[in-house]
C-alpha cells in the first residue's frame, strides 16, 4: 500500500464507523423483517424480494 494511503487510515476512526454502520445496517434490516410480519430477517425468502434496477421505460 502507498504511504498517501497509509497516512490517511485512521484505524480508531474507521472502526468506530463501521460498528456504527453495522448497528444501523442491523437495526434497519430487522424493521424490515417486522414490518413484513417476520420475527427475523433470515425468514425472508426470495419471493419476498422485487429487485428495482432504478431504470424506466
């Protein structure tokens, strides 16, 4: 890895976000499982998933 790279990581930092980024990824994906009825996210199945690509015609 290049040292610009290197001087730019701030692993307290960086850990600190990703653990709030997983709380939060958590916390929403287990409101989408209530709001669907489901107890727990792994309950989901693949009927239960429209993918949107975002695209229109």
């Amino acid at each position: 890895m290049s040292e610009w790279y290197q001087a730019g990581l701030d692993v307290d930092l960086k850990s600190q976000r990703i653990a709030r980024y997983i709380r939060g990824f958590r916390k929403e994906r287990l409101s989408l499982a209530h709001t669907a009825g489901y107890e727990h996210p792994a309950q989901f199945t693949a009927q239960d998933i429209e993918l949107s690509t975002g695209v229109t015609n």
